[in-house]
C-alpha cells in the first residue's frame, strides 16, 4: 500500500509502498483510510520540535475509512461500516485513567498514539484499537469525518471554558484550521461578538468564506485597535496559533476576570512571560486544553449540527492532496495558502 513515512532520526518524511498491515487481533479495527489531516503537531513532529517514536513511523492521527476487517472480539461495528478513528487512549490503568483523564496518563497511554507513537492515518490501510473506532451517523460523511478528531478536541476545549455567555466579547489567535473551527462552532451557538486575527491574507480570505459576520482583522490593526484605546478589551482569548507572542500580547487585552484559552500546540521550548500582579489584579484564569478525553461523541454530535452550512472544505479552506503529493500539501500549508491540507486516498 502507499504511504507517507517519517524517519525521525534524519527529520525526512518519504512516499513509500509498504505492506498492508496484518489481520486484525481479537480486538483490532483494519480500517482503509478515506480522508488524512495534516496537524499543525505534524509539522512540528517533522521539524523535531514535538516528541514522537524514535524509529520511522507512518503519520496522520486525523482521519476517517471504511473498516476493512475486524477482530473476533469487536461487536460495535463490522466491516464495510464507516468510522472515524480517535488517535488517544492511555493505559486504562493508572489513576489518571481511572479517574476519566486518561489524557494525563504517563503509565504508557501515550505509546498508543496512532501517527505519533503507532503507525497513523497516511496510509491507505491502518489498524488501530477497537475501542478508539467510532461508527458514523448515516448523515455525517466520511469528508466531515475527517475533522472530527480536531472538532473532537475543541468539543473538550469548549467544556474546560463555559459557560460563555451570548454577548461576550471574544478573540481568536490564528485562521488555521483551528480557529475556523473555532469561528464556526462559536456561530453556531449564536456568538457574534467574535473577532480573528490572522496575519496572513488568504487565511483572513479563506475565513471570510464561512460568513460569519465576524471581525477578521491583522494583528498590526489588533494592535492599534489597542493603542486608540486603553480600555478596549475582549472577555476571552481562544489562542489557535501556538505562537507565544501572540498569546503574551493577547494577555494584556483581557477584560478583568476574562479568560486565555490556550488550545494552540506550541514548540515546548517556547515560553511566555505573565505578571503575576496582573492576574492577580484583574483576576484573570488561563485554561490549557490538550487532545480529546472522551470528546468524539460530542464531536460527531457537533458535525450533525453543522452539517453542509459549516463543514464544507472549500468554506473551511481544506484542499485535499493524494500521498503522493505530501510535499505540495506541507508546502501550501506552511505558507498559507490553504487552512488545512487533507490526504484523500483513491477508492
């Protein structure tokens, strides 16, 4: 089968034909893969700023297929079924796992991460645990499908910060993917008070796509906006850049007793300064979100209530790329000019 695999030793990526993986175990999905995303934690994977397996693995911890076959113990689908495949688990024994965190889990969850620690999603075939297979609707699409791993992660983060009340003033960092996502579900629930800041033209026209209504603005005019007025705040900042000045500067433009929504992966050598006093001062609570515990249900959820009006690639600035075409697809993304690059296999 084709895939893209990644040599962490030598920080290369390569399209390659290798087997097809083996017959599931007892409790094992084979699952053919539809759609790929690429993550902004992908990028830094291939850059060597985010810890993954040491030996070459095949990438991709987003996606969506048709299972293929299944294990002799799997009741909860069966070949030919539509799926997404959540890429987390932990090791289900620990306190972390016990108490519903297994996302803090250090007793091992981590090896199982499919496309960081276990082969992933850019490939044509992929097998993965059962228990992170989850069959789709009749109406959700395996095109939507593959974002419900990133929806699946801002449904988590939506739950460490309400309530938000209709009326609040609200900021996004960044017109990736994550802060498309962000703007359309922040829609859905009838926020208008939003405004995005995104230094890269065809993001802000990508964005503008999903017609929203919302304030998409540079961060030079963010900036301004300040300096005219010392006063001028925003209720929460939803940071989706990663990008640690930003997310310092974003500080300073919170309303007392406001929120610093820190979703974006950013490199783990970078870091912030924060004034104490301030925080003190204007009591302020900086919430971090990381992955996805127990969050695909409310994300397939989600993708029934969004449906065609939010979810459609082009509105969303998604291009899809075969594997082959893996260079093309980094490159765009790097620089820009797409959201999101999605890998769409061949049927």
């Amino acid at each position: 089968m084709e895939a893209v695999q990644y040599d962490p030793q030598n920080r290369k990526l390569s399209f390659l034909k290798v087997p097809i993986p083996s017959q599931p175990k007892s409790k094992e999905v084979l699952v053919r893969v539809a759609f790929a995303g690429i993550c902004g934690t992908d990028i830094h994977i291939t850059e060597g700023k985010f810890p993954c397996r040491d030996t070459p693995f095949i990438m991709g911890h987003e996606f969506s297929g048709v299972v293929s076959a299944v294990g002799s113990d799997v009741k909860h689908i069966k070949k030919g079924d539509n799926v997404a495949v959540d890429p987390n688990s932990g090791c289900l024994t620990c306190d972390a796992c016990h108490n519903g965190n297994y996302h803090y889990c250090t007793g091992g969850g981590i090896d199982k991460i499919n496309g960081i620690y276990q082969d992933g999603g850019w490939a044509e075939y992929c097998l993965v645990p059962a228990d992170q297979v989850h069959k789709l609707p009749d109406n959700i699409t395996l095109e939507q499908a593959g974002l419900t791993e990133p929806l699946s992660c801002v449904s988590h983060g939506w739950d460490r910060i309400i309530p938000i009340p209709v009326g609040s003033r609200i900021l996004i960092l960044g017109a990736g993917i994550i802060g498309n996502l962000w703007a359309s579900v922040l829609h859905l629930q009838g926020h208008r008070r939003v405004i995005v800041s995104e230094p890269q033209e065809a993001r802000r026209k990508l964005l503008a796509k999903l017609e929203t209504g919302y304030d998409i603005i540079t961060p030079e005019e963010l900036k301004t906006r300040r300096a005219k007025d010392l006063t001028w705040g925003v209720d929460l900042v939803i940071d989706c850049s990663g990008y640690a000045p930003a997310i310092e500067e974003a500080l300073d433009l919170i309303n007392p007793g406001g929120i610093l929504c820190i979703f974006g992966v950013s490199s783990p050598q970078d870091r912030i300064s924060v004034s104490p006093y301030a925080l003190y001062k204007n009591e302020l609570k900086i919430i971090a979100v990381k992955v996805n515990p127990f969050s695909f249900p409310k994300a397939l959820g989600w993708i029934e209530a969004m449906g065609s009006r939010y979810l459609q690639y082009d509105k969303l600035g998604v291009k899809t790329y075969s594997l082959s075409q893996y260079e093309d697809a980094l490159k765009a993304l790097k620089k820009g000019t797409v959201a999101k690059a999605m890998f769409k296999m061949e049927k």
